[in-house]
C-alpha cells in the first residue's frame, strides 16, 4: 500500500504537470491572439491600398485624405493642454508660463 507521503508527492506532480500544460495552453493562445492580430492589420493594409489604387486619376486625393483623417483621429484622442487666462496685463513669471494640463 503506498504511504501518505508518496501521494501527496504524487499529487504534487500531477498538479504542477497540470499547471505546465494550462501555461503552455495559454502561451499558445496568446501567440495565436498576436497572429490574428497581425492578420487583421494586414488584410486592412491591403484593403487599404487597393482602394487607393481603384480611386483612379484622384487617388493622390483620396490617399491624402485617409492620411488627414487618420491625424484628426489622432488628435480626438491626445491630451488636452489648458494655457492660462490672458490678462490685460502681461504677467511674465515662470509659472505663468506653464501650461495646466486637465
């Protein structure tokens, strides 16, 4: 008959091989996750550049203009920058200067 000790031994093993194969799982489906990832970027890059390349003799155009529109969602999502209140008096100190940020 196998004594206490060997069991839980036993049982130690089987848990750690356990806890192996759910990380090795989870590393496979995190890699999987960044490939589709990558996938998807592609697929939208070529979408991209094939409607580009139909937009015919405006394509220059309509390029700039999906350059323009990518900035201003840039822009939508930066942080705003609070300049302080204009006096009627120019105040020229240091920390007038300094611009609050919300």
């Amino acid at each position: 008959m196998t004594s206490l000790s060997r069991l839980a031994e036993l049982h130690a093993r089987q848990f750690i091989s356990q806890q192996k194969h759910q990380d090795e799982l989870g590393r496979q489906d995190h890699l999987a996750e960044q490939h589709r990832a990558a996938k998807r970027k592609q697929d939208a890059d070529r979408w991209r550049q094939a409607a580009i390349n139909s937009a015919g003799p405006l394509c220059l155009l309509d390029a700039v203009g999906q350059a323009e529109e990518s900035w201003v969602e840039l822009f939508e999502h930066a942080p705003r920058c609070e300049l302080p209140k204009a006096n009627a008096k120019t105040d020229w100190s240091a920390s007038a200067l300094n611009p609050q940020w919300a």
